[in-house]
C-alpha cells in the first residue's frame, strides 16, 4: 500500500524499472503527487483513459511561463522545457494560438507523403551502417543513434561533421543532474546553431533550416528566438526518441525470442511489430511538463491550479483495462491507439518519420543478422525519466547477409 497523503520519490531505481511502480500506481493512485528524481513535485497520471483527457484537456498547459517561478524554485537539472529562454520558445512548450502557428510552419514536410520520399534515403543509410557491423558491438552507438541522427539533421541542413557533437550535447542535456552541466550543453548548442543559420542566411540550401529562415526573414510568421528554438526542437526531439525506438525494440525482440522468429516468419507483420515495440518499450517514458491553468479534474482527483503534471505514457501504454496481457510482447496484436507519441494537439509530428525509420531499421537488422544474439543481459537504462533509452545494447552479429 502506498500513502497517497505523501508525495511517493521517485528514485534511480524507478527509472531502472519504472513498471512495478506504474502498476501499483494504477491501481492505488492513479492521479498521484510523486516527487521527480530532480526535486520537482508534479501529478503524476498513470491510467490510459486518465492519459488521454489530460493531454487533451484545455486547462493543461504547456508555457510554463506563468509558473516559471515555480519550476525553477524546485527542479535542479532541466527537460527540454527547462531551458534558457533562447531554446525554448518552440511548439512544445506553447499553447495555442503560438502553437498553432509555429506547428503549421513545419507540419507540410511531416506528412506521410512527404516523409515517404525519404524511404530511399532512410534504405541506403541502414544498409551503410549494417555493412559495418559485425562481432560484438555496441548496437545503440554503433546503428541505433547514427541512423535518426543522420536523417533529422539532412533534413535540416546540419552538416556531416557536426552531427557528433549532437550526441554529446543532447546526452548531457537528457541525463545531466546538476542545472550547471544542462546550462553547459544548452549554452553550446545555442551557440552552434545560431552560427548554422547565419550560414543558412547567407547561403541558403534546399533544406528545411533554410525555408524556416526565409520564413523569420518574411516576418510575422516566426521571430529569431523562435527560429533559435524550433532548429532545437526538431533536431533533439527527432533523434533521441528514435534511436530508443530501435533500441528498446531490438530488446524486446530478443528478450521475446518466440516473437522475433514470428516476426522473421512473416515480414508483412513489420509495421503492426512496430506499432507493438512502441507501446511496449515507450521510448518516451513521460511527457514533458504540463501545468494547471485552473483546477482540473482527472479521474475523479481534482488538481489545483498551478500545479505540474506529467503523464506516465509508459503505464498508460501497459494498462490492462486498455491493452490485454499488456507486460507480453505480442507482434501480432493491435497496438493502436497506444500512447507512445502522446496525444491531442501536441502528438508528435516527427510520427511518420519515426515509423519509417523504425520499420526500415528493426526490419533490415533482423533480416540481414539472422543470428543476432544479446551479449550481455546485464543492462543499464539512461538517468532519464522522460526518455526511456538504454545507456549500451551489447550485441553480437555473426551471419552477415
Ligand atoms: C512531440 C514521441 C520521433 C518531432 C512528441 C511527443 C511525444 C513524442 C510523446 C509529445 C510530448 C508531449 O506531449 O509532452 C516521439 C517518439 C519518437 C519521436 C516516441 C520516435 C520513436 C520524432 C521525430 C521527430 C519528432 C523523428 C522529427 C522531427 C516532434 C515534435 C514534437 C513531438 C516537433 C512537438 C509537437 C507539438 O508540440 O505539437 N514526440 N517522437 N519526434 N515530436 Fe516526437
């Protein structure tokens, strides 16, 4: 029994195991104050019907501004929405009208069709990096990350050389603890990208960083700081995500070995497995912070006003009044509907483009590595609670195709 009169603690073992705690959670208190490993209090809201009317409720809110007081009082390392003022004006953080507005400015280049004209892209990246695997490596470092990382920062305009340095910097600024190794990696990517738009300024390309310059440069559309904040958004938000798709999914995949060998039996089950590996290793764990305009009721519990909540997408996605045998990997049913890319104004825009990736690359690597095995089951996940990503996935690939 937990005393829902004291807020619970999330710890380092919850983020190694965040699902025990879910459980329990969803069945004692649903809608519960728990302290965040970083010292923030929030609500936090565990059952999937629960999950669905916060996201989409109009009195939850996404500018922090009006309680920045507060979450900077309390919270010792920052999420993406805790950061200086010059990387976080962007679509995440806002509520309408701003969100609408800055999400129409990019959403033509998300849709399916416009992704679909990646796939070749997306193919040929995959098969680069699985031709240089093999023996035993380090499968997240080594195919997990450089594949997203690659294609979001085509897409954008950001230069081959300097895709390395985004794994260092988004590393620091998803696990650090300390607010002064955050302000650190925020500071230098800060700097990096508004030396990037300079050049674009300069030099446009056929790239999407180049038409939101023109867009800033027309005016009314999209100011500098938001120029700034969106180029972050899209390059954090369209690869740490994905490479705990692949490897989060690949996980499961051998961990389920029944399932895999279903998987490989019949390809035409790829992009079901997909939609399945999404609600079961939920590569994002929590959204990001919301905030009560006013007093809200969520399942029966009224939260007050000015009062943090996040939402538990992990334990949403395995909630058994929603998903049947929800902790079982199962390929073969219907995951639709899981919460894995939230939900209501703010559900991912990258979807499309994570799909396709996900499908190409868990697809590709099963079929070319017949006898990919796990080399390690001694695994540790990041020091996240919003992302869920494994710090290394030891592999070994021996039957090159
Ligand atoms: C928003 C998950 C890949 C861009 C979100 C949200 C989730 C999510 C849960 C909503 C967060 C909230 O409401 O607090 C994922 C997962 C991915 C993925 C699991 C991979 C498997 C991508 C990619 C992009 C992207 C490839 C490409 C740029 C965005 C953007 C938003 C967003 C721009 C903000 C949308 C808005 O505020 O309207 N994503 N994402 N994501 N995602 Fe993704």
């Amino acid at each position: 029994m937990t005393s829902t009169h004291t807020p619970m603690v999330l710890d380092d073992d919850f983020v190694q195991d965040p699902f025990t705690v879910y459980r329990l959670l969803r069945i004692e208190a649903p809608v519960r104050e728990v302290v965040m490993p970083r010292g923030l209090k929030v609500w936090l809201v565990t059952r999937y019907a629960d999950a669905r009317d916060a996201l989409s409720h109009p009195a939850v809110r996404k500018d922090l501004r009006p309680v920045r007081h507060l979450f900077d009082k309390h919270h010792t390392g920052t999420s993406t929405g805790g950061f200086g003022a010059d990387l976080s004006a962007h679509m995440l953080n806002s509520d309408p009208p701003d969100h609408t507005r800055l999400r129409r400015l990019v959403a033509r280049a998300f849709t399916m069709r416009r992704v679909e004209l990646l796939r070749p892209r997306v193919e040929e990246i995959t098969e680069n990096l699985l031709d240089g695997l093999s023996g035993e490596v380090d499968l997240t470092d080594a195919f997990a990350f450089p594949l997203p990382v690659t294609v979001i920062c085509e897409l954008l305009g950001v230069p081959q050389a300097d895709q390395d340095d985004f794994r260092g910097w988004t590393t620091k600024l998803v696990t650090a603890r300390s607010a002064q190794s955050v302000g650190e990696a925020g500071q230098a990517m800060s700097v990096y990208l508004h030396g990037l738009i300079d050049t674009k300024r300069a030099n446009p390309a056929d790239d999407l960083l180049s038409a939101l310059v023109q867009a800033e440069e027309d005016g009314e559309k999209l100011n500098a700081v938001e120029l700034v904040s969106m180029a972050f958004l899209l390059l954090v938000a369209g690869h740490e995500t994905t490479v705990n798709l692949i490897s989060n999914g690949v996980l499961a995949l051998l961990r389920a070995p029944d399932q895999l060998a279903a998987l490989r039996a019949d390809p035409a089950l790829l992009p079901g497995a997909v939609e399945e590996l999404l609600r079961f290793g939920s590569p994002v764990n929590h959204t990001t912070m919301r905030y009560t305009a006013e007093p809200v009721e969520i399942g029966g519990t009224t939260i007050p006003e000015d009062e943090f909540v996040v939402v538990a997408l992990g334990s949403a996605n395995r909630d058994d009044d929603r998903f049947g045998d929800p902790d079982t990997l199962d390929v073969t049913r219907s995951a639709a509907g899981h919460l894995s890319f939230g939900h209501g104004i703010h559900f991912c825009l990258g979807a499309p483009l994570a799909r396709l990736e996900g499908q190409i690359a868990i697809g590709r690597l099963v079929e070319r590595f017949p006898d990919l095995a796990l080399a390690s089951d001694d695994l540790r996940w990041r020091n996240s609670t919003l992302l869920r990503g494994l710090e290394e996935l030891p592999v070994r690939l021996e039957g090159h195709t």
